[in-house]
C-alpha cells in the first residue's frame, strides 16, 4: 500500500492507496501528538509513503520519526521543483515555494493541461496562476480566513465576537456582525479579484482546494472544488518517480 501526506500548518491530509486505487482517506490535526491516528494499524502494510509538507521543521521531523519507526517501506518528501512535464516554477529559489503550492499547481496542470488559477484557502490563502504554455505566471499569499479571525481577537483589546460562517454582506450593526460580515466582505473581494485576473491573463479555469475553498465559493468563487489537489499532485510526481 502506498500512504500519501499533505502535511499543512492546520491539518494532516492522508490517503492509503493500493494499485493507484483510493482505499481510504482522511486528515487529523497537525496540533495533535498523533495525527495519524485513524491509520496506525494499517502502517505495518505501507510499502511506501509519499509526504508534501510545509509544516515547521520540528514537526517535519516528528512526523518522520513516527513514520519511519512504524512503516517498514520508504518514506519520501517532495518538494517545491524547477520544472515537471512541461509545468515551469517562476520562483528563481524555488526551495522557497511551499511544496503544497507546487503540488497543487501539479496536480492542476496534469487535471486540465492548460491555464487555470489554482487557490487553496488553508491556514494561510495561496492563489498561483499558470499560463497554457505551463509557465508559472507568479501568485499571492494572504492570511487564511480562521488567520483572519485570530489576529482580530488576539491584536484588537475591544473586539468580541463568535465567528460564524454564514455568508451575509450588509453593512454590519454590531461587533460580531462588522466582523463576520467583514469576512464575507473579503472572501467576495478575493473572488472578484480572482475572476478579473483570470479575464485579463486568458485563463481558463479556477481550481480550489482547502478548508475554507466552499467558504470562497459561497460568496460566488466560480470555481471546481478539489478537495485533495495537493495529494493529487504529489501522487502524481511519486507515480512517475517510480515509474521512470
Ligand atoms: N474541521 C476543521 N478544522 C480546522 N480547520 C478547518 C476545519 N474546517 C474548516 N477549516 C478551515 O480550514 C482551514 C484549514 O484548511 P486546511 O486546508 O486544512 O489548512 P492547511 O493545509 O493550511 O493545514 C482553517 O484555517 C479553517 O478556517
Ligand atoms: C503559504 C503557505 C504557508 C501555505 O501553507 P498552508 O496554508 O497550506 O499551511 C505555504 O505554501 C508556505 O509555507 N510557503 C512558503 C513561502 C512561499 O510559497 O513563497
Ligand atoms: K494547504
């Protein structure tokens, strides 16, 4: 069996594959001492695990040990690359770029073979843009929406609100309404903002991917959802490590 891992700065997202078929998946919390919990007894069967990470570097190394002591086959990161099938990474350093960003955008481009917008609204909102000839056209980074909502209540003494998620952007008449309204406020400025770049770059479609990509798309993100992506393109790039 083989274990795919997209490791976030939120959540763990795995997947247990056999012969390139899906035999279960789920996620844990990265916060938690196990987050692989839900699979423990199936590690033993592993003949290969497969990691995407942008995790810190202590818990990259956790999450190696605990690996590396119950699985018996290979474990292998992936990272950000230069280049693959014809997919170009901008990024001059690109050991810099987030491996789920690279990952992500892979797994797009194998899915479509053409410009799309990829966006994956995690802890932190990625939003990468790749031209039909497979050139990375560049992309932005900005706080996640629950990112969002901690800064306010951690930074500002005077607001207390209860987050909710419902989408509403009439002007707000209290504290938890100007900030939850405020949130759907900037989910609906990202989503415009999305749209217009991907009008004026010719692009084809939009890609979403993250916890909070229904949020995005409840506000009118027209988009396709894909809940795995990241674990998408790195089974991809796996595959055809091995495969070559
Ligand atoms: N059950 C959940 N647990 C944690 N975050 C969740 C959950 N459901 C939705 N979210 C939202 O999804 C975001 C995390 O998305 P995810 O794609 O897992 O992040 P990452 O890839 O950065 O670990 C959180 O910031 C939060 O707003
Ligand atoms: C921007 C990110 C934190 C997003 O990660 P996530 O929200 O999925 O945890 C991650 O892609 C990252 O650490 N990037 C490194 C910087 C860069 O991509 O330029
Ligand atoms: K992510």
């Amino acid at each position: 069996m083989r274990l795919l891992i997209d490791a976030g700065n939120t959540r763990l997202k795995w997947r247990l594959e056999h012969d390139l078929t899906v035999i279960s998946q789920g996620r844990g919390s990265m916060s938690s001492d196990h987050p692989l919990s839900d699979i423990d007894q199936y590690l033993g069967t592993v003949s290969r695990v497969a990691v995407s990470t942008v995790a810190r570097e202590d818990l990259r190394m956790a999450l190696d040990a605990y690996l590396q002591e119950r699985v018996p086959g290979e474990v292998r990161f992936y990272w950000a690359e230069k280049e693959r099938l014809g997919l170009r990474n901008s990024y001059s350093n690109v050991s810099a770029m987030g491996a789920d960003r690279w990952h992500g955008m892979y797994g797009a481009w194998k899915k479509r073979g053409r410009g799309c917008a990829v966006i994956d609204a995690g802890s932190a909102i990625t939003i990468d843009y790749v031209s039909d000839s497979g050139n990375h056209l560049g992309g932005y980074i900005l706080p996640g929406l629950a990112m969002m909502f901690k800064s306010l209540k951690t930074d500002a003494a005077r607001i207390a609100f209860e987050p909710n998620h419902a989408v509403a952007l009439e002007p707000g008449q209290s504290t938890g309404e100007c900030v939850n309204h405020g949130m759907s406020w900037v989910s609906l400025a990202i989503a415009q903002q999305l749209h217009r770049d991907v009008e004026q770059l010719g692009l084809s479609d939009i890609l979403v991917t993250g916890g909070d990509a229904s949020r995005l798309q409840a506000v009118g993100l027209n988009a396709s959802e894909h809940p795995s992506l990241v674990l998408d393109g790195l089974g991809f790039i796996d595959h055809e490590v091995f495969s070559a």
